[in-house]
C-alpha cells in the first residue's frame, strides 16, 4: 500500500471545488492508495503524465476539463506528495 500526503493546503482548496472534482480526487487517491501511481495509466479519464519545464519531476493527472491533480513520488519510502489541485489554463 502507499502512503498519500497532502498539502497542507489541499483541504481548504477542496471545499472551493465543486462536488464532482471533489469526488474524482477521493477516486484518484483510493487507486493511488491501493495500487500506486503506475495504475493510473490503466485509467485513460485521468491523462497521468509526465510534467516538463519548471515541473520536471512532478507529474498531472486531470480530474475534470478545468482541473488538475499535481504530485510527486517518493518512491524510497513509497509516498505520493499531493502539491496541489489546480485550474488548467488553456
């Protein structure tokens, strides 16, 4: 099992969400929590990818057309850093 920390942040900028992004995170972190961040590629709706430029190392997954889940991944001590939940500017 992995171990999922969040930004201290996160749950304030959680009840700014609407319900359903809300609810796509809670999915996000249950697959992450069970099977790591590797199976969210199994999951086509969630885009995982792999960031560039000044968040290099960091990685995305989508949670709706406007938001984003950003994490990291430590996988010495098998944790996944939640940084933030953002609108995606287009």
């Amino acid at each position: 099992m992995w171990r999922i920390k969040e930004h201290r942040e996160i749950a304030k900028i959680c009840r700014g969400l609407p319900p359903a992004v809300v609810k796509k995170y809670e999915l996000w972190k249950d697959i992450v929590f069970r099977h790591g961040p590797e199976k969210l590629r199994a999951f086509h709706g969630f885009h995982d990818e792999k960031l560039k430029g000044k968040r290099g190392g960091q990685r995305s997954s989508r949670l709706s057309l406007q938001y984003r889940v950003i994490y990291t991944v430590k996988r010495e001590i098998v944790t996944v850093l939640v940084l933030e939940i953002t609108p995606h500017n287009y």
